[in-house]
C-alpha cells in the first residue's frame, strides 16, 4: 500500500570492517612514534624519586642509564637484600661502572661524546652512601655529565 | 593464453590486513614505554686525590647538613624543607658588599657578600636516603633557577631553564647560528649566579 512500508526482510546489513586496518594503522603509528623502546628488563626496584627543578632529558643515544635500588622479591633470594647497581642488564658493583662507560663511549662516535650523560635512575629508598660510590666512580672516569633522573611531582610532601 | 584475456586482475583479499596490523599494534605496546625521561642535570666535579682546600669566608659559605633521620640542619639550625628554597634565595643575593647591583636581598652583614662568593655547601649521611637527597638538591637547583630565570626574563624576555636547553640539545647544531647566538647569553646569567654547590663525601660509619 504505502511507499514507505517497512521492508520485513529481517536481516540486519552486515558492518562495514573495510575501515579497520586503518584505524588500527593509525594506532599503531601513534605508539611507534609517541613510546621509546624499553632497553634493559629491571631486576631491582626501581621507583624513582620527585623533583620539579627538572630538565628534559635530550635524544636516547646521547644517554647511557645506571639503575640501583633493591633487588626484586623473585630475586631476593639469590641476590641479596641490600642495595645494588644494575648496568644494562647486569648486576654489578661499583667498580663496574669504569668499564661500562668506556664501552658506552666506545660505541658512540667522538662528535657526540661531550653530550654522553649518564642517567642516573636510582630508587628512593637508596641510601647515599652507594650513590656517592657511583658518583666517585664516574668522576674517575670524567664522567662528569649526570642527570638524577626523577619523576615529576613536588619533592616537598604537604 | 590466459582465460580472461582482457579482464581485470583479482582483486586481493585485504581481510587479514586489520590482523596483521593489530599483531605489530601489541608488539609495540608491550616493547615500549612511554614519556620522556626527565630529571635534574649535574656536573660532577673532576677526581682530585688531593683536594685544594679552598679559603672562604665563614659567612660566603652556606651550610646544609641532612642526617641518617633524614633531617635538615642548616647553619646551625633545624630547618624544615619547605622554607630551604627561601633559606637559599636570601643567602645568594644577599650582597653584603653592596657590588651586587642586579640583587634584591637584605644587605646582611652575617650572610653572603654577592652571589660570585656565595657557596652552598650541602654534607649528608650514608645512610641518608636518595630521595631526601633529592628534594634538597631540588629545593636549592630552584633557588638558583629563580634567580637565574628573573634575571634571564628581564634581559632576553625568555627564562633560564628554557634558553639552557635549547643551547644543549644536540638538535640545535643544525640551525646555523643559533649555537653563536645563545651562548654569550647563557654564559652571562651563569656568570652572575654561578652555581656553588659542593657536596662533601658522606660519612661512612
């Protein structure tokens, strides 16, 4: 009778997925640009501490990172309670650090050597006492760039 | 020879493709992180096994000790470190000599004679914590970029902290120029508060 009667045909048109390689494209290149690769898998805590004095760090291959902290719960047994360093995915100790920096330095070419900072990501619950072995440590090697690597917040709890 | 001799070629089946793409997807989503490193930037002094002694004047020096409780002495007296910025900012421009014409301080005889001689001298505990360490490195780094970037504003109409980073990213040797061109600027505001900062080597008991 009428033009506009419903068709009773029942079946719903099926959804269009043509369009969904490109949104998950355009997620992908999203990630890949806006994330960094994570380059050493931690076997220490590492929470860092706050600071808001802070600098942005400049590209990753001018930087070579030190981590210290606690071992992990799952790795408390076979390394030990106290405070340790981590140099890439190693455990070490101070004297350590001497050759690490070389072989960093090694790997770069000399232009680019004076912009080598070591970043420096050290948990908060660290006492100062292995922080200064490093630091001794990396000024005997002229190391003399470091950044304190920190979270952003305001150190001074209220 | 082909059957079709004029047809079009078939068409690819494109339906994997959202598969394929969602595959790479989790792969960089489970191999990276995300943000950008920040923090705060130091330059360590270089190994001298037998360190100069210096002479300087008791009231050029800036004394902050932070014990294993992780409390704050400064100059003799207990400080909370919600009031160490302010603490620094005094004693850095307090121009005691009057050669100081960029400063606003108080002109206390007891403190510091202009920010050239002003020294911080900052001495803690092994068994300090880093995270202490690190608000008091926090709260002195902003007494001197407040001053740094005050000074810096009224001179370039640009702060510190921002012409700094511009001058040491690695990114900047690229523009032709620009290098030549910040580095007097930089050079002169580091000149009038050059950052004093010693740290003596925690006691080890």
């Amino acid at each position: 009778m009428s033009k506009f009667k419903k068709k009773k045909s029942g079946e719903l048109p099926a959804i269009s997925t043509a369009a969904l390689p490109d949104i998950v494209f355009m997620l992908l290149f999203f990630f890949m640009t806006a994330t960094t690769m994570k380059d050493s898998d931690l076997k220490i805590e590492n929470t860092l501490p706050k600071a808001d004095q802070t600098a942005k760090l400049h590209k990753k291959e001018f930087i070579m990172y030190i981590y210290a902290g606690k071992p992990n719960e799952r790795y408390r047994a076979t390394l030990g309670g106290s405070d340790r360093i981590q140099l890439a995915d190693k455990m070490s100790s101070p004297s350590d650090i001497r050759q690490f920096v070389l072989t960093e330095r090694a790997q770069r070419n000399s232009a680019d050597e004076k912009y080598l900072t070591a970043s420096l990501k050290i948990d908060k619950n660290v006492k100062m006492g292995l922080v200064s072995d490093i630091k001794l440590e990396l000024r005997k090697v002229e190391q003399l760039k470091v950044n304190y690597t920190t979270t952003q917040g305001n150190p001074v709890k209220e | 020879m082909a059957r079709k001799g004029r047809g079009l070629p078939p068409e690819v089946n494109a339906g994997s493709m959202a598969d394929i793409a969602f595959l790479l997807l989790i792969f960089f989503l489970v191999t990276t992180t995300i943000g950008v490193d920040q923090g705060i930037n130091r330059l360590l002094p270089r190994f001298d096994p037998n360190p100069v002694v210096p002479n300087i004047n008791e009231r050029n020096i800036l004394t902050v000790l932070v014990n294993k409780d992780n409390q704050l002495l400064v100059e003799e007296k207990l400080v909370d470190i919600k009031e160490l910025r302010q603490v620094a900012i005094d004693f850095l421009e307090n121009n005691g000599k009057g050669v100081c014409n960029y400063c606003e301080g108080k002109r206390d005889a007891s403190s510091s004679d202009s920010p050239l001689d002003a020294v911080i001298s900052l001495n803690n505990d092994g068994q300090t914590s880093y995270e202490t360490y690190i608000a008091v490195q926090n709260e002195l780094v902003a007494a001197y970029n407040y001053l740094r970037d005050r000074e810096s504003k009224k001179r370039y109409g640009m702060s510190f902290t921002e012409l700094d980073y511009i001058y040491n990213d690695p990114a900047t040797r690229a523009v032709e120029g620009l290098r030549e061109d910040l580095e007097p600027k930089v050079k002169k505001i580091q000149e009038m508060f050059p950052m004093r900062l010693s740290e003596a080597e925690p006691k080890k008991n």
